[in-house]
C-alpha cells in the first residue's frame, strides 16, 4: 500500500456541507480549458449544491458552454455569491435559490423558480450531499441514516419528480455518485450506502425515461477538494486526503466538472445509464 502523505494544509470546520471561502487552498473552479464552442448554448441547467466543489465548478463549466443556471445552496451565502459571479462573469444568468434540497416544498420551488426566470429546464444536476464519519455501524443513529438519505437520495427523487412534466426529448440528468458505491468506505458507511442507492436509481430511471428521450447518466469522483472534505474529516486527515489515490494527490472541482458538460451535451446522445470515474486512476468495476 502506498504511504500516506501531506498533500494540503491541515484544517477542520465544524460544520456541514462547509465553506468553500474557508479553504486553504481554495479548490479550483474555473475551466482548464475553454473550448469555446458553446455545446450547452440556450440551455438551462438547475445545479444543487451549486455553490462549491463539484457543484460549483459545474455551474461555471456550464456558463462557459453557453447555459444560464439555477443554483440550489443550504445557507452558504457567501460562497453561493461567489458561483453567480462566475457564472456571470462567463455572460451568462445565474439563480441562487437557499434551501434544504431534501425535501419536496424546495425541490418545487426550485422548479417553479426556474420557470418563472427561463421558462425552461433542459439540465438537471442532483449533486447536494453531507456525510459524516463513525467509526461502527453501532454509533449511526437513525437521525444520522435519515438525513444522509434525505439529502442524498431522496432529494434527487423530489427534484426529478417536480422538474420531469417539464423536461422535453432531449433533456439530461446527471446524478453525483461516488467511488465508495464501488468499492466501500468503512468509516462512510451510510454515505457509501446512499452513493450506491443513487447508481441504481440511475440505472433505473434511464430505463423508465428513454421512451421520452431523455438522457439519465451519473459521474463518481474519488477524492476531490471541495469544503466536504474539511467538514466531515480531522485536520491531520484532511492533510493526506488523496494521497492514496494512484496520482496521489486530490483532483480539484475543475477536473471533474467536463464530465458533466460532457453527459449534458449532445455528444453523449448514444449514452443512458451510465457512469464515469474522474477519480485520479483507480480501476473499479462499474
């Protein structure tokens, strides 16, 4: 097994999902590499946990593409902010709407929101999470299992259920897994279990909706830098975080981020119930 070492400043923050304007170093957002050829132009994306790591760095790749988006944030403010001025400085709209994207009332007004702004939805990425570490299945409280799912599952069936009457042919989801529904996680125990469910539910709902054409395919990271990993780990954790990948290193929001653009554009139009493995070499079945 490879050894461990520093790859970032250790740090904490106490709390969930965390704070992205926190982080040292902040996690890179912008594209690396701007096409130019505006693949997502006149689309309309809505993006949970838009406001940092993965969702954030979307959130511009998208702008950069030419789509207008709706961001969904639980109460970081400042970071929220942060992601509509990126997007805009691209010449593009962003909506910053604050709420819990684990329960139905904010996924419809997430929807309604979006409508009443655009008048459209071509683009629904399910991305909010939380996770937290215990050390045994006996120290997960059912108020712990409950929120993980609710946030991370079922948060993606009230979304798709409220955006779906007014998803035409051609429309993308695009779900956020992880490594861990491959290969496990033992200290991540519910986390891993709700990243599995969302694999499944992937595969499942591509079958139910390639009838009206629309696109369902998800994207696994492994390790990435954004403000879930000084939140949920120790400070000396954090430091190594990475470094057992093959690269040895995290992959920053940015080097995840074209996997969407990818699955949201018509050049996945061949590709459903999939998934892709940003996550620095490591071979998985899947």
């Amino acid at each position: 097994m490879p050894e461990q070492q520093q790859v970032n400043p250790p740090q904490h923050q106490a709390q969930q999902p965390g704070i992205q304007a926190q982080m040292d170093p902040i996690p890179e957002s912008e594209p690396r590499i701007s096409s130019g050829s505006k693949k997502l132009e006149g689309k309309i994306a809505i993006v949970t946990g838009g406001d940092s790591g993965i969702g954030r760095a979307v959130s511009v790749a998208f702008a950069a593409e030419g789509a207008d988006v709706v961001i969904a944030y639980l109460n970081e403010e400042t970071d929220a902010q942060e992601t509509v001025r990126l997007v805009e400085k691209h010449g593009q709209r962003c909506v910053a709407l604050r709420g819990d994207a684990g329960t139905p009332a904010f996924a419809a007004e997430i929807v309604s929101r979006t409508l009443t702004e655009f008048s459209q939805i071509d683009i629904v990425v399910n991305n909010a999470a939380e996770q937290h570490v215990q050390q045994s299945i006996e120290d997960i409280e059912p108020k712990q299992l409950e929120e993980t799912f609710r946030t991370n599952v079922f948060a993606m069936f009230y979304l798709v259920r409220a955006a779906l009457p007014h998803l035409q042919k051609g429309a993308s989801i695009i779900n956020t897994t992880s490594v861990t529904a491959y290969r496990g996680s033992p200290k991540l125990l519910d986390y891993s279990a709700s990243k599995g469910a969302i694999v499944a539910f992937t595969r499942s709902l591509s079958q139910q909706l390639v009838e009206r054409g629309i696109r369902v395919n998800a994207v696994a990271p492994g390790p990435i830098w954004t403000p879930l990993i000084p939140a949920t780990f120790s400070a000396d954790e954090v430091a190594e975080f990475g470094s057992k990948a093959p690269m040895k290193r995290p992959g920053q929001p940015n080097e995840v981020a074209p996997c969407y653009v990818f699955l949201a554009s018509e050049d996945t139009s061949f590709m459903s119930g999939q998934v892709l493995h940003p996550n620095g070499g490591e071979v998985i079945n899947g």
